[in-house]
C-alpha cells in the first residue's frame, strides 16, 4: 500500500479518535461523574472497584496490568478503598510478597448500587435523545467495536 494511503487512514484515525472523545468518551465521563459524586468515590477508586470485579486474579499488580496504572497508584487507591471498608487486603497464599485485593460486601453492595444509578443516568439521557430503535443500532455497533478492539494489546500496538 502506498504512503499517501497510510497518512490518509491516520489522518482519520485522528478525526475519529477526537470525535468520540469529543461526543461519546466526555459525555459518558460526565454521567458518570454524578454517580461517583452521589457514593463520594474519585475516578480512580471507581475503576479500581471495577477491575477488581472483573479482574479474576487480583494481585495488586495484575491489577495495574489491567488498568494500565502505576503499581504505587493502584496500591495508594487500594488503601484508601480499604480505608473506606469497601476492598480487603490480603497476602497470597505462600507468598507473603505478592499483596492480592478483594471487595468486601460493602464493596459489592457499593460497586452493585454505583452500577445501577450510573446506568439509570444513562438511560434517562439516552432515552431523551434517541429511540429504541436508534438505541439498540448503537449498543449492536458498541458491542462489535468492543469485540474487535478486545484483539488489541494497546500496550504493544502503541510502541
């Protein structure tokens, strides 16, 4: 393929990659930025309380693997989640170095209850400016562009 291909797709990209920040990323940042005001959690504590959800093996570094965050940031928000009686810490079994995180009910409840407004929210905004019809064309297309996106390691396709 020739160079002026490969510049145009960037170019793009770009656009692409500025009109979702721009009109889907910051509007659902800013929905959910109400609920996190409503249970007092950063944007930090609220995607650590996810991933240790998700995330099966919850090693404090599996769990900066999987957000992409430093080892000292997740630990540092670990802590004040622990402080907040919503994770417990523990060591791993026969390893005494490697420090694993759980939610605690609290936690659950808490990450359960989050879920449910944030969603709320959404729909509530959803519903104002689009159909049902309209509505289920875009969760179709999130879902397949998540499950393209799923093949990629952004950490090795970025280098």
């Amino acid at each position: 393929m020739d160079i002026n291909f490969h510049n145009e797709l960037g170019r793009k990209m770009d656009e692409l990659s500025c009109y979702m920040n721009r009109n889907l990323i910051f509007p659902i940042q800013v929905m959910s930025q109400k609920s996190l005001k409503i249970f007092e959690l950063n944007n930090s504590e609220r995607f650590i309380l996810a991933t240790i959800k998700i995330v099966q093996e919850n090693s404090i570094k599996s769990l900066a693997t999987a957000t992409g965050l430093s080892y000292d940031g997740v630990s540092k928000t670990v802590c004040v989640l622990e402080d907040k009686g919503y994770v417990e810490r523990f060591f791993a079994k026969g390893d005494r170095r490697n420090t694993m995180a759980r939610l605690t009910e609290e936690g659950m409840r808490l990450y359960e209850e989050a879920d449910l407004v944030t969603a709320r929210i959404s729909m509530e905004a959803l519903n104002k400016r689009m159909s049902d019809e309209d509505q289920m064309k875009m969760m179709e297309s999130l879902t397949s562009l998540i499950e393209s996106l799923k093949s990629f390691d952004l950490r090795e396709d970025v280098k």
